[in-house]
C-alpha cells in the first residue's frame, strides 16, 4: 500500500524513456494517477465515517462486502497459478466470521474460522483428488488472509460501550486509529519516498520502497499514534509510540508481502476495482496486517 519511492534512473534507454507508450498518462514518481487516487479514497473514507457515525451495523456490512471482493480477486490472481479457489464457502464463510466476531467475540471467531476451513475443504472433495492439496491449501490461507484478519476490525468495532464527552464509544474511536495510524504510514512513506528516496529497501521485491521513505512512515505514524491516543483516550503517551511502531512495522510487511504475492502471480494490480489505486487488496494490504496487533494493544492498554 505504502509508496516509498525511489528514483527513476536519469535516463532510460532507448525505447524506455519519454511518453508512455500507447499514449499512456505518465505519473511520474508516484506510479498512479494521484487525482483518481486522492478522489477514490476521499469517496472510501466518507463511506467508512458515514457507516461509523451512523449505523454501526452499516459498517460492519461494508466490511463484509470487502471480504467478498477481496476473495473474488485472490481468486482471479491464483488462477494465474491454475489455483481455483471454491468462491461460495469462502466468500459465505468469510461474510459468517465478520458477524460471528462482531456479535460474540474472539473465541466465536476462532470457531468460525475452524469451520469455514472445514467446510470448504469438504466442498472441494467434489472435484476429486487431482490438485486438492493445493488449492485447499490456497483456500486455508485465503480464509486466514482476508476474512480472519479482517474480523480484527469487527472485534475493534465490538468494543464500544464507554461513552465519554466526545460522544464517541470505543469502538468507533479504535476504528478510527487504526485507519488513521496506517493512513500515516502510507502519506509518510510517500512523501518522504518521493522527495528523499535513494536507497533501495527492497529491490527485488519492491522496488520503489527505499529506507528513506521507511523513515518518513515512522515519523508520521508515530506522531499519529501519540496524537490519536492522547487526545482520542487519554491514555499515556508511550502507547501511541508503540502504537505507531506496530503500524509502521506491520504496514510495510503487509505491502512487501503483497508485492510478494502480485510477483508470483505477475500481475501489476489484483484488479482494477477502485480508480487510481487498483484492485481493493491493493489498498488492504497494510490495512489487514496492521488491525490484529493494534487490536491487540489497544484491547488490553486502552479498553
């Protein structure tokens, strides 16, 4: 998700320098249409705050209509691998352990997830014995990928109930961090990728992340974790760092592991479902390995 940008080289060779070809529109550094981008998140963001502030339920269905996109194109980016993942059991189970974690809990959701393994193991025993290690093997971790981690933010939401002067519960107010704080990792990664970025973190991986870049999402999301707990709980300040480290850390594994998997599959984008930034597991990278940690901390530092 992050953009930790480093450097085109000075001057490409011939036939790779000047205007894209076919007329493409040359973003330069950034690697995306930044109008269609910023446009596309603002119109995201007004969705989640809307859902947050007005009907929580709301909130958890938009959860669970990402988990049924997501699963739609892990399975459209496997197929490149002769993966074909059972789509019904995956996207019903999924949709299952968002409500079972946001209704009943931690312990429910780990039942959940028990079952929709099981169950979609059995449903693949119908195709008959030829690739079914492996694609079981693609389903089991599909399900852990998008639909058990992304529970995280259901169990985030559930912890509402204290109410203070800001007339904000919990929950929205854990929602609202954990969005924010990985927001900051990415703004900080790409501005300071952009203007600073000269080494390599990466490169075989990712090869616009740099170290700099790295830096400048540290700063930002260490800065957001302190601001966002301070005055969001009132809790200690030194809990914001660690909040900001985890967001930082995990973000940046979450996008190179992305990367990782977009290689594999050569593929540039799982899909092209939200303008200017590409399919919606190209935007929940950071966002599903960052909330079970901050989940985590948050639930027994600040809760």
């Amino acid at each position: 998700m992050t953009d930790m940008s480093v450097p085109a080289p000075a001057s490409d060779p011939p036939g790779k320098g000047g205007p894209p070809a076919g007329g493409a529109k040359d973003h330069g550094r950034a690697g995306r249409d930044l109008k269609a981008a910023i446009t596309s998140a603002v119109v995201l963001l007004a969705a989640v705050a809307l859902s947050l502030f007005i009907w929580k339920s709301l909130f958890i269905l938009i959860v669970a209509a990402a988990v049924v996109v997501a699963t739609w194109e892990l399975r459209k980016g496997l197929l490149a691998k002769d993966i074909d993942l059972p789509e019904q059991p995956l996207m019903i189970g999924g949709v299952v352990m968002v409500v079972v974690a946001y209704a009943w809990g931690a312990d429910a959701l780990v039942t959940a997830t028990a079952v929709a393994a099981l169950v979609t193991m059995l449903w693949l025993l119908r195709r008959g014995v030829d690739g079914y290690v492996k694609t079981a093997t693609a389903s089991v971790f599909t399900l852990v990928y998008v639909p058990f981690l992304g529970s995280f933010v259901a169990l985030m939401l559930a912890e509402g109930g204290t109410w203070d002067e800001t007339g904000i519960d919990d929950g929205v107010k854990g929602i609202i961090t954990f969005v924010l704080v990985t927001i900051a990792s990415d703004i900080g990664g790409y501005v300071a990728g952009v203007l600073f970025g000269r080494h390599p973190m990466a490169p075989v991986i990712s090869p616009k992340k740099s170290w700099e870049g790295f830096a400048g999402s540290t700063l930002f999301t260490i800065v957001a974790g302190v601001l966002l707990v301070v005055f969001l709980f009132d809790a200690d300040w030194w809990i914001g760092v660690a909040l900001g480290l985890i967001a930082v850390v995990m973000a940046t594994l979450g996008d190179l592991c992305e990367s990782v998997m977009k290689r594999d599959l050569g593929v540039k984008d799982m899909s092209q479902v939200i303008p200017g930034h590409g399919g919606l597991m190209d935007r929940l990278d950071s966002l599903l390995a960052t909330i079970a940690p901050i989940w985590l901390l948050l639930h027994y530092a600040v809760f």
